[in-house]
C-alpha cells in the first residue's frame, strides 16, 4: 500500500503543478481582458474595443460622440483634446494643432513640410538639428515634436477605451495609411511607447477596412476569388485598394476565409481638407471684396478669422453634397463684422476641377500593381467622408466603367471594425474565427553591396551587386536571409528602397531618402582565423518583415561546418521526463519542422526574391526564412536539419547502403553589427 502511494504522489504534484501553472496565465491575463483599436485618420479617430460580453463595439467619447477630432490645444498648465480642442481651435488658433500626422517621419526639407506651413501659417515650426525633423514651438517654453503629440493623442484614447470598458487597457491594433514608409511607421510605434501602449499590430487601413467587410460576409465568401475594389478618399489622402477573397486551405484550421491585397494606389494629398482649404480661400477672397476700400486688413492675415474661415468651409462642403446651394455665415468673422455669400455647388466643383480630375488616378496605380483589367472587378465600394461629394462618386463611376458605386459598408467605421477584430485575434484573451489576411509590400526592398572581382588575371575591379529583399505587392509578414558567400573580412552592406518607378517626381521627394541604413560589420575575419579547418557557409544576415510592415535585421552571423559521426547516446532520465510530459499534453515525438523553406539566389544571378507574390487560390502561408544567398555560384546547399534528423540526401544513403550515416552539424559564430538604425 505505502508503494501504491509513493506511486500516486508524483502524479498528484504534478497535477497540483499543472493548476497553478493554468492559474498564473489567468492571473496574468486578468488585466488584459480588453484589447482596442484606434482608427488614426487625419481629420478624425475612431476607436473600438472588444471586452468580454461586448464584441466589437465603437467606443462613444465623452460628447457621446462614435468620432473624436484629431485635434489637440496645448497650453501653459493644461491640455485640450477632440471636440474640446476643436473648440478651442478659433480662441487660440497657435495652439490647437490638426492634421501632425503628416508631419510624422518628414526631414525638414520635405516638401510636406512646406506644405503644412503654407496651409496652417499660424503654427510656427521649428526645426531640430539632430534629428532633422521639425518640432511646434507653442512658446518660448513649450516645444512638441509630431510624436509627442501624437501619443497624447493616442494615451486620451486608451482613456476613453478604459472609461468605456470599466477596465484598463494597454493592448491596441493601431490604423496607419497604406503609403506610410518605414520612418512613418516608426515614428507612429514611438509616439505608442511615449503613451504606454502595448503596440499588437499596425495595419494599414485599407486592409483593416476589407477585413471588416470580409468578416461580416464571411459567408458569400467561397473557393471562387472575388475581386473587389475599395476607393477610400479622407480629408487627408485617397487609397484605391484591389482585394482578392477566397476560401482556402490552411494548415491548422481547413477550409477559411482569406483576403488578399492585390493592388494599391494612392494620392498623398487628395482628400476633403484640400476641399475645403479652396473652399476658404474663396470665402476669404469673398469677405475681402465686401470690404473693399474700408481700407480694412486682410483677413487672411487674421488667424482667428481663418480658422472660422475653415469650420464654415467644412460645414459648406458637407451642406453642398446633397444641396445645390447654401448661405455661408459666420457672426463677428473679423473686427466685429459679419460675413454673408451664398455658394453653389457649381463654383464648389469650379473650385475643385483639378482635383477631381486626379480622382482616376489612384485607381489606375491600384490595377497596374496588381496587373490586373477593369473586367476583373466585381464592384467597386465606397469608403471615407470625401466620398460623400457627387462630383467625386460622378468621376469614379465614369473611371472605373461599373453601372453604380458600392455603399453598403459604413464608410466612417469600417477600418476600426476591421482592426479591432484583428486586434481580439492577435489577444490571448480571445478566440475568433479564422479570417487569414495577407497584406503586401507597396515599396519594395533590397541590400546593395560592393567587392572586388577579378575578370582578367592581374585585373581587379569593383562589382556593385543589389539583391531585391522584399518585392513590391510581396506578402508580409515574412523572413529572408541574404547569404553572403565570398567576403572573409570586415566589410558593409547597405539596405535601400529598391526601383521606385511607379511614384511620380513629386511623390519621391515627398518620400525622402531611399536608403534605410548601413550596416558594417566586425569580426567577420577573426571568425575565419578562429576555424581555419571548418568549411564556410557564408555570412548569414537574418531580415523580418514583421506584421506592422517594419523591418528588422535580427542577426547576422558567419557560419561554419565540419563532418563528425554521431555517437548513440543514453536517452537521459530529463528527456524521458520531456517526452512523457509532451505526451501527456498531446505533443508528438516527431521534430519541428520550419513551415517555408529557404530559397537560394546566388549573387551570380539576377533572380526575383522568393515569396513575393502568389496566385489567387494558393495559400502560400509567410515565409519563416526565405534564405537569398548573395554569392557563390556553387548549387545551394540543403536546408539545414532541423533537431538531430539528417539530410535528406543522407537519409537516402542511409537506405541504400546500410550503413551509419553521417550527419553535419554546423558551428556557428556571429558577427557583431554596429550600426544599425533605420
């Protein structure tokens, strides 16, 4: 009897073990049984949370309002945000800035800087040296950088998220536009950590917004590939989307529903706030001419005045959508004068001729990316305010060839739907059905590198070699690793945006520079004089995409290989433990495989990245580790083996001969990066 319970103790512990173990992850994730999303748009933010009980809900803000103005008022000893601020925007017009985020990773030489100073005079902007960006000097003693500004934006909307789900909050899927490089997506993680958010995702907003109407019609979704087109014109920029949904086949889960980006156009500055800033100039010209030889100032001279200016524009613009004509009014516009015009929706569209026929433009970059015809396109729907104006719907409908315009999504909440339920699947603390969303790439990515060649005896010359990392419209998130085969010293390698064709003069020196960092590496010849009898295998750079659209290098390391004979050892009592453990739980004895392989491209040849872009109907899940070896032209080696399981070219000696094989373990040394910032 006293063995049976000796036997029966372990048992016991271990099961006591296992509570307590399930009892901390409840623990940690008591705190956390909310995730939200923040709808980031120029104009406006929109914000949802999921919480237990309450699946997808848009967060009311205090005015009982589902949008809250992107606006924020500085001043000495308190600060104003949303409807507040805007508010404020005509007492103090200084310090109430709208519309930073397209100051967000811009060098002070960007001509959107220039831009933001010719629409907005009454900010004075300052520059930094350091960082070559600019800063808002709201006065002598308070100076905010577009981040700063930024994360107390986004830390009042974790408030109103904590105040409307009665709990804390700290994990967020953050909306950002399409078109943002690898600077605006930093800088919009950074102004995230200032606010103490935990980051889960950034997703772009056109895909948040098809994700939204995926969910929701999740079941008209089948193995067929239907072609669907998002226009989406805010008040700050416009995005043409192509997106594929289809059911596919997946590894864990069968048969689900996924959408894939095809294409993508864009037009930085075509929205609703160029609209109305025509708008008020107009009216400006307008009041100016009623008080002509008054010997009065000009009004545009008077911030207070513009800024009444811009409210009535946005109020005009709104009216003139689904009116002909309105009376445009403002009481004590400037010295105690009222100002009376009416305005047609024909001198609005007078107005707003150039930019309407910029409209079709995004929508031919979407289809070229994609390389896709008009034919191809179901239907074609409707997201964002800018949409609301006819002449708008007018242009695209004559573009885009359809017999009506989509407008059966809500066009104001559809990307914070969508990256809400992005932000429970990515949260531990929930379970939603599977809807796979594979986003692409719109800039592409390669390393560039220099090294001597010999061509002709006795002749050396330079070779400058460029291997593409991520292509442009290449599924991310993904892995990649470039393989450099012929340096056996300290050397560097650069990491560029690769051909940005596609994006007119203007839109490239709104993009700024095209390359991301150097990276010089040391080290790398001591690793050779460390294993002078080892083989090498090059020196590996290790690169992430990752799910935000940010990318990383991880490591990178120089690896060598030897032969040795596997020697049968003892199965010690520990990994006897571990596998009775592991089967307990349901975990098998059969090694992890990696789900993608590695892919080879010498640096000889001039071939396309791996992973880049997939025909509709394949699931071709992210690549862990595409692997784009840059030199030597040798075939590639086999992918390395993964636990204690041989190649597979010795698995097959193995079977033909009988004997014991061999199997290669590889030693490997890294190599230090010292310079790495992009």
């Amino acid at each position: 009897m006293a063995a049976t319970v000796r036997r029966q103790r372990p048992r016991r512990l271990a099961c006591w073990a296992l509570m307590a173990v399930l009892l901390a992850d409840l623990l940690a994730l008591s705190d956390t049984l909310a995730v939200m999303s923040v709808d980031l748009g120029s104009e406006s933010m929109k914000v949802a949370i999921v919480k237990p009980g309450v699946p997808m809900e848009i967060v009311l803000n205090k005015e009982s309002r589902r949008k809250t103005p992107v606006t924020v008022t500085l001043k000495e000893n308190e600060r104003f945000f949303g409807d507040s601020a805007a508010s404020m925007a005509i007492k103090n017009p200084k310090a109430t800035l709208r519309y930073f985020q397209h100051l967000l990773g811009k060098q002070e030489n960007n001509p959107h800087v220039a831009l933001y100073r010719a629409r907005f005079p009454e900010h004075e902007l300052g520059f930094d040296p350091q960082r070559q960006t600019v800063y808002f000097q709201i006065s002598p003693q308070l100076q905010f950088s577009p981040e700063e500004v930024l994360s107390m934006l986004l830390n009042y909307s974790r408030s109103l998220a904590e105040d409307f789900a009665e709990q804390p909050i700290k994990d967020a899927v953050i909306t950002v536009p399409a078109f943002f490089n690898q600077a605006e997506r930093r800088a919009v993680l950074q102004a995230a950590r200032m606010a103490g958010l935990k980051v889960l995702q950034l997703i772009n907003d056109n895909t948040a917004t098809a994700l939204s109407y995926g969910v929701f019609r999740r079941k008209d979704i089948n193995s067929t590939a239907q072609n669907i087109m998002f226009y989406d014109m805010g008040a700050g920029s416009t995005v043409c989307t192509i997106v594929t949904y289809q059911t596919v086949k997946t590894k864990d889960a069968g048969m689900q529903p996924q959408l894939q980006i095809r294409g993508v156009g864009f037009d930085r500055t075509l929205g609703g706030l160029e609209m109305e800033l025509r708008l008020r100039e107009h009216l400006a010209g307008i009041f100016n001419e009623q008080r002509k030889g008054q010997r009065a100032k000009d009004v545009r001279e008077n911030p207070r005045a513009m800024a009444k200016l811009l409210r009535e524009a946005n109020r005009l613009k709104t009216i003139l959508s689904a009116n002909a004509d309105h009376m445009a009014q403002i009481e004590g516009l400037m010295d105690d004068v009222d100002f009376k015009a009416k305005v047609t929706r024909a001198e609005f569209e007078e107005l707003c001729a150039d930019l309407f026929e910029r409209v079709p433009g995004p929508v031919q970059q979407a289809l070229q990316s994609a390389e896709m015809k008009l034919d191809e396109i179901e239907q074609v729907i409707l997201v964002g305010g800018a949409t609301r104006v006819p002449k708008v719907q007018e242009v695209l409908l004559k573009a885009v060839g359809k017999e009506e315009l989509g407008k059966n999504i809500n066009a104001d909440e559809a990307a914070a739907m969508g990256a809400v339920y992005q932000a429970a699947a990515l949260s531990k603390a929930f379970k939603v059905k599977p809807f796979v969303v594979r986003d692409a790439a719109i800039y592409p990515i390669l390393v560039e590198f220099t090294r001597e060649v010999e061509e002709e005896p006795g002749v050396r010359s330079l070779k400058h070699n460029k291997r593409v990392l991520f292509c442009r419209m290449g599924p991310y998130p993904q892995r990649k690793v470039i393989t450099f085969n012929r340096y056996n010293h300290d050397f560097n390698f650069h990491i560029n945006y690769g051909d940005l064709g596609f994006l007119g003069p203007e839109d490239l020196r709104v993009f700024g520079s095209q390359n991301l960092t150097t990276v010089k590496l040391k080290g790398v010849g001591e690793s050779f004089k460390k294993y002078p009898d080892y083989e090498s295998k090059g020196i590996k750079a290790h690169f992430n995409l990752d799910e935000s659209g940010v990318l990383s290098l991880d490591r990178v390391e120089s690896v060598f290989e030897t032969l040795v004979e596997d020697s049968p050892e003892e199965e010690s009592t520990l990994t006897k433990l571990g596998n009775t453990i592991s089967s307990l739980f349901g975990g098998g004895t059969t090694q992890d495989t990696k789900e993608n392989g590695t892919d080879t491209v010498q640096e000889e040849e001039e071939g396309p990245a791996e992973g880049s872009k997939a025909e509709p109907g394949e699931q071709a899940e992210p690549r862990e580790e595409a692997e784009a070896p840059a030199e030597d032209t040798s075939p590639p080696p086999p992918p390395e083996p993964k636990g204690d399981a041989a190649p597979e070219g010795e698995k097959t000696a193995e079977k033909d001969n009988g004997e014991k094989p061999e199997a290669q373990k590889p030693v490997v040394c890294r190599a230090s990066v010292t310079r790495f910032d992009f």
